[in-house]
C-alpha cells in the first residue's frame, strides 16, 4: 500500500507521531539518570516502579475508551492530557523553579496519557487499512519511530541537559498543536460508535473484564509458560532505558573513540549512552525485516532459547566493561537478540491459539511487557546493595532461566501435540 493511497486520517498521524516520537526520544532516555540523581538509585527505582503502575491501569482502560468515546475524542483528550504533562515538565525545569517532584509528576501523567493515546491509534489503523495490507502500515509507523530512536538521543544528550527548559517549552507548543490539528481534520472511524454509547458500562467493570480475560493463562499451563519466560527475559530489554542508561552515563567519564590527526572524538556518560541507543535504533530499523525472514528458518524452540541465552551474554558481558567500544560490540549482540523474536513471538501466539480467542490471547501474551516494565525499576533499587556487575550478572541469570522456562515449554507443547515443535 503506498503513503499516497493512504487514509488522510494516517497521513495525519504519521506526522503528528513523528514529531511527538522525535521529541520523546530526545528527553525520555536520561528520565532515568535524571531520577537517580536528584533521589538516589532505591528512591528512583521504587518511584519508576510506582508511576509504571499508573501507566499499567491506563493501558487496561484504553481500549474500553477507544470504543466506548471514540478513536478522534481520546485522540484529542490525550495529547491534550501530554499538553498538560509538558507544561507541569517546563514549570518544574524552568529558570525560576527547579523541581524534581513536579518533574516526576509530569513523567508519570505523560506515561499515562501516551498510554490512552496509543490504543485508540492502533485501533484507527484497523478501522481504516484492509487486512491485507495492515502489516505495511504497521511497518511504515515502525521504522518512524526507529527514526526518531536513532537522532532523538543523539540531539537529546545536548538539549536534555542544555537547553531543558527550551526543548520542554517545544514539547508544549508541538502538543497544542497536534490536538488543533487532529480535532480539525480527523475523522472518527470507531464502528458502531453510537451503539457502544448506548451500551454503558463503568469504567471499572471494564478492567474486570480486561482482567478477566487474562485468565486464559490460567488454564492453558503452556501459554502461562510463554508468558513467565517472556517475563523473565524482558528484564534484560527493558533496561535500555533503565540500568544500562544510569550505568553508562555514571561509569564513562571521557573516552576518545576516535583520534585523526590532532583531531580526536571524545564522549562523556550520557553522550556514550545516547550513542548505545541510536546503534540499537539503527540497527532495528535496518535489520529488522531481513533477520526476521532467516529466523523463520529455524525451529522456534532454538530462536526463543538462542534469544534468551543472547541476552544473557549480552546483560553479563555489559557489566564487566566501562570502555564506549565494547559498549556498542555488546549493543549489537543485544540489537540481535531483540530481533530474533520479532515476528517470531506473533506468530506463535497465533499458532498455540484456539481460533476463537485469538483475541484473548494476543491481549494475555502482552503481559510480557506490562509486568516487565513494572518490574525493570526493580534493577536500580538492586544497586542501593549490590555492585554494578553483580545486578547485571543478575539480569543475565533471569535471562538464562528464561531460556530454561522456553525449553520447558516447548517440550509441553511437543507431548501435547504429539510432534516436535
């Protein structure tokens, strides 16, 4: 499907998002080391763990929102609500106030309103693209924001610190002006819209519900092991912007990566980090679709077990260098472990599945990422009492069970079916 044949709808999108996404990226990677400056590594890491929940519930309502108010209203209502979040951010960062409880306010409504956003905007997509060509779009959104995972770090290690109160400021005015421009010239696409409205149902007997669908994974013991091993190995990933972002920046203090002539580049922690993301920014958006179609090569049992001991040499191996070059050689082992599951994980959801509650199953296997990110903080309180390379070595151990967990499950999955999987 070309960008020209698009909805006008996801043209619109396509630009707003860019831009929030560019801007996000640019800030949201030194959240982290900002966090453990001004409360300490155990504060940081229990108050991440605190405004994750708060993101947790509003993902949970999201969707109900997304059907019950429309796609176009929680649209606009969020991006307001991220209106809201910069202009608290800017007050607490600017030349007249300075603080870091206001700051942390602002995150977690930013966290929560982003999260309200998205289902409505995942569902717009639907409502407007054929199946058939949904991957595509998908694919189009994807590599944007990989963009804007690339340059945003890159751009942020110098405004972040520089010029905070001014990229907050941009923060405000891009917001303003996305809701202006999404209540001017969107359309709803919501179906049925009316009825739904018709229909009322509370909000809370809504998350009931949502909950209550999650309970597949009760009863299907092979589907539950997916998701714990998914658990387990996320606590590796999802500290790109948690431990390996406070670690980096702490332990690089000046390094030359490159020296011609009397010309020489050097880089200090955080300009280290935002260089570890943008490989790992790059690296996605590049390789994504070409390790995907090899993966498909091989048994799914050695891609999910090989990704998870990966990130186990990965996580390990992070924790026993402060050399910026051995840094980004770990990244690309990291970058590759990633990769190796995408797609993949999908695909085995559908295959495991029962054909009628596809739906269930796709929405319990995102648990992976829900209980991950509310557990990833847990690292940065783990460093109030042990040392650096113990919490990494830590975090390879779990992603070493994973891959035991993953084994574990495919044998399951090979007697319940009676072949090898």
């Amino acid at each position: 499907m070309r960008l020209r044949d698009w909805d006008q709808n996801l043209k619109i999108r396509l630009l707003g998002e860019g831009m929030m996404n560019f801007l996000f990226w640019s800030f949201f990677p030194f959240m982290t080391i900002y966090f453990k400056g001004a409360f300490g590594d155990r504060t940081a890491g229990l108050l991440l763990i605190v405004s994750q929940s708060f993101v947790v519930l509003a993902n949970l309502i999201g969707g109900y929102c997304a059907d019950r108010f429309g796609r176009k209203r929680m649209m606009v209502l969020a991006v307001l609500g991220e209106c809201l979040a910069f202009m608290l951010f800017a007050t607490a960062n600017s030349p007249f106030l300075y603080s870091p409880v206001m700051t942390y306010l602002a995150f977690g409504f930013l966290g929560v309103a982003q999260s309200l956003y998205w289902p409505a905007s995942r569902a717009m997509v639907a409502d407007v693209v054929p199946k058939s060509d949904r991957a595509d779009v998908f694919a189009v959104f994807y590599t944007a924001l990989n963009i804007a995972v690339v340059a945003g770090p890159l751009i942020g290690s110098i405004v972040f610190y520089q010029y905070r109160f001014a990229t907050l400021l941009t923060g405000v005015f891009i917001t303003i002006s996305l809701a202006v421009l999404l209540q001017v010239k969107l359309e709803e696409t919501a179906p049925v819209l009316k009825k739904r409205r018709e229909t009322k149902v509370p909000w809370y007997k809504a998350i009931g519900q949502e909950l209550s669908d999650y309970g597949v994974i009760a009863r299907d013991r092979t589907f539950l092991l997916f998701i714990v091993g998914g658990v387990l190995v996320s606590q590796a990933f999802l500290q790109l912007n948690v431990l390996l972002a406070v670690y980096t920046s702490e332990v690089v203090e000046e390094q030359t990566l490159l020296a011609v002539g009397d010309w020489t580049l050097t880089v200090s922690g955080p300009e280290a980090f935002s260089l570890v993301l943008a490989e790992n920014g790059l690296l996605v958006a590049l390789f994504t679709v070409y390790v995907t179609k090899v993966m498909t090569r091989f048994k799914e049992k050695w891609v999910f077990i090989g990704s998870s001991l990966l990130y186990a040499v990965a996580m390990t191996a992070y924790g026993m260098t402060e050399s910026v070059l051995v840094f980004m050689l770990v990244m690309g082992v990291f970058t590759f472990a990633e990769l190796m599951m995408v797609g993949i994980q999908e695909s085995f959801v559908s295959r495991v599945a029962p054909e009628d509650k596809r739906g269930q199953y796709f929405s319990a296997s995102s648990l992976r990422f829900t209980l991950g990110r509310l557990l990833a903080p847990v690292s940065l309180v783990l460093t109030d009492t042990f040392t650096y390379s113990t919490v990494f070595s830590i975090l390879g151990g779990l992603s070493v069970l994973s891959a035991c967990v993953f084994y574990w499950m495919f044998y399951r999955l090979e007697q319940e079916q009676g072949v090898k999987a």
